[in-house]
C-alpha cells in the first residue's frame, strides 16, 4: 500500500506542510546538505485506506533529488501527531519521535523509531497513559557518556544517546517530562523516563511574573539542545505552580561500580540547574517555541508565524521583552534565526 501511493504523497506534501500547524510538523537539515521534514496528515486528505485518521509523512530532500515515504507505525491504528525529529551523523541515522492517540483519544503513548538507509527500525511505545495528553516534544542526540570507575574515576566514552523533552497533561496535573534512550550498534536498549523536576533546585527559584498580562503557555513549551562538546543537553521547561522556568543540563553517566547502579547508563540528578524565571512572551498551544543558547548563559526562545520570528531573549540573569522580526520577500524566517543565532554567540 505504501508503494500505490508513493507518487500521490510527493505531490501532495508541498502544499500541505505549508499550510500545516508549527506543533506537526518538524524540519531537520543535516550537516552535509540532506533535508528532512516530516508532517501528520489526515489520511482521508492523502486518499489512502488505513486503520489510522492521521498519519506521519516523511520526506527527503538532497540536492535535487526529493522522496517520501510513510512512518510505517502510524498505518496500524490511532492518530499520529506531534512529530519531533534528530540526526546522528556518525551513523547517519535519523530518530523521529511523536504521539500517538487511540480510543478517539482516551489514551496515548509516546512513539520513537529511527530511519537508516531507507529501512525503519521496529517502534517502540516510550511512554503510555490513559488521560494523558503529550505534547511540544523536542529530540536531541549526544555522542559521548560520562564514564565514572570504580575508584571515583572520570572519563568520556563514546556512546550514543537520543534525549526528548514534552509537555504532559492529564486533565488535572500538568508538567515537563524527560526521556533518555539508550541507542548501542544501532539498536534501543534502554529507556528511562523522569519528570524533569526532579533535577531542579528549589533554593534557586526565582519569583515568576504575577501580573494579569502574563501568559504561561511559554511555560508548557520545554525546549532541548545539544552542548557543543556532545555529551551533554540542556533542557528548558516551565514550572505553571511558580511562574518559574529552570534550565537544566543533563550528562548520560555510566558508573562501573558494583551494585545496583554498575553498569548501567544513568540520569544524573542535580548537574547544573538555575532558575532563569518567566520571559513576558505570548504563544499559542499549537506553535512551536525553539531555542537557542549562546555564550554566558545568553538565550533565546523563538516561535516562528505568517508574519514573522517572534522572540525573546535571556541575558545577565534577566528577560528582554518580547519582540519580533517581520518576515517579507526580502528577509526570510531562516534569515531572521540566523541574525538571533548570530545575536547570542556574540558573532
């Protein structure tokens, strides 16, 4: 079935990723030049029979050559939402992460697969719940693991490791959610989940905003990206109780030590934390807020519309207000990130 419509899909996804919300669909461009986007779409759109309402597209552009083709999970069942997307180069394997819904949405789970040389991996479910709604999933790989020996000993090893972050909802409670997967010759071979509250300090709070035009949807938009040095990630997330946000730096830890923790990879607790509070910026539920970082701490949260890059900026402990970058004919949305990434790395 995938074949019978490999042509229909090529021209149809033009059009539709343009007109698809920011929260599904998601764009990667690798270092040397491959294009990858993925989006959901709505199979009775696409003209396909299928045991799912939405489905994920994949397609990859090099050069001049264009295919896509589906995630083949999303055919079997449920609706297919929220896509997030990272590359590891070494292996030239690309993990893709998203929702999936069933029981006309009473229950959902949180579904990770790679894509290496056309051929899929099998999917695995990460995280699942009834009344539970995830969402604002990003994805990020690290390529080395901070090895600790039996005497106390550090070193770096490689080691390959696909970390996410999402927003969670039950309906009652509300909260910023991480996942670290295990990735050896290719293959999963370990999960492990935590709220990410778990790694704050709460003596480092800061007071968040308390006036009436704040608006704490930037707090349910958690926000990952790799250390230069790849074998670390930083997350930002939101905390809705203080008005608070945290930026959080996670190292995969592989302690050789005998006992319960020996030989296994592990996340740990407290590395670095800080309380960095809540910037005045205005998003929507279905945007997709990205970040950047910079040197001493300098970072930017961006969300991209029709109109143009709206964003907000943290530096010497303190949030710009928002603003925004008009898009036109003459400055496109890939310009205006770059003059912000330019703006945080002091270039």
């Amino acid at each position: 079935m995938i074949k019978r419509f490999l042509v229909a899909f090529v021209l149809l996804v033009a059009p539709s990723l343009a007109f698809a919300d920011a929260a599904n669909r998601a764009f990667l461009l690798t270092q040397d030049g491959t294009l990858f986007a993925v989006e959901s779409a709505y199979t009775d759109e696409l003209g396909i029979q299928s045991a799912s309402t939405q489905v994920l597209v994949l397609t990859t552009r090099t050069d001049d050559k264009t295919s896509t083709v589906l995630v083949p999970e999303t055919l079997l069942g449920g609706q297919h939402t929220n896509p997030a997307l990272a590359y590891d180069a070494a292996s030239k394997s690309l993990f893709i992460f998203w929702q999936r819904a069933t029981s006309n949405g009473m229950s959902s789970d949180l579904v990770f697969c790679s894509y290496e040389n056309g051929k899929w991996s099998e999917a695995t479910s990460v995280d699942s719940a009834t009344y539970h709604y995830s969402r604002n999933i990003q994805v990020a790989v690290t390529r080395k693991i901070d090895q600790i020996g039996e005497k106390g000993d550090r070193s770096s090893v490689n080691g390959l490791t696909v970390h996410a972050v999402w927003w969670e909802d039950t309906g009652r409670n509300e909260w910023a959610r991480y996942a670290m997967l295990t990735i050896e010759n290719g293959l999963l071979t370990d999960i492990q989940i935590a709220d990410l509250s778990l790694f704050t300090n709460v003596s480092r709070e800061v007071p968040g905003p308390a006036d009436a035009e704040f608006n704490n949807e930037v707090l349910r938009h958690p926000v990952l990206f790799e250390s230069s040095t790849h074998d670390a990630v930083d997350a930002i997330f939101g905390d809705l109780l203080t008005n608070n946000m945290h930026r959080v730096t996670i190292k995969p830890t592989l302690y050789l030590k005998a006992g319960k923790d020996g030989g296994r990879l592990r996340v740990p607790i407290g590395v670095k934390d800080a309380g960095v509070g809540a910037p005045h910026f205005r998003t929507e539920s279905n945007s997709r807020v990205s970040a950047i970082s910079g040197d001493n701490d300098k970072l930017v949260l961006y969300a991209t519309d029709k109109h143009g890059v709206n964003y907000v900026s943290f530096s010497d402990g303190a949030w710009s207000p928002a603003r925004t970058i008009a898009v036109d004919d003459k400055i496109s949305s890939e310009a205006a990130i770059e003059v912000l990434r330019r703006m945080v790395s002091n270039q």
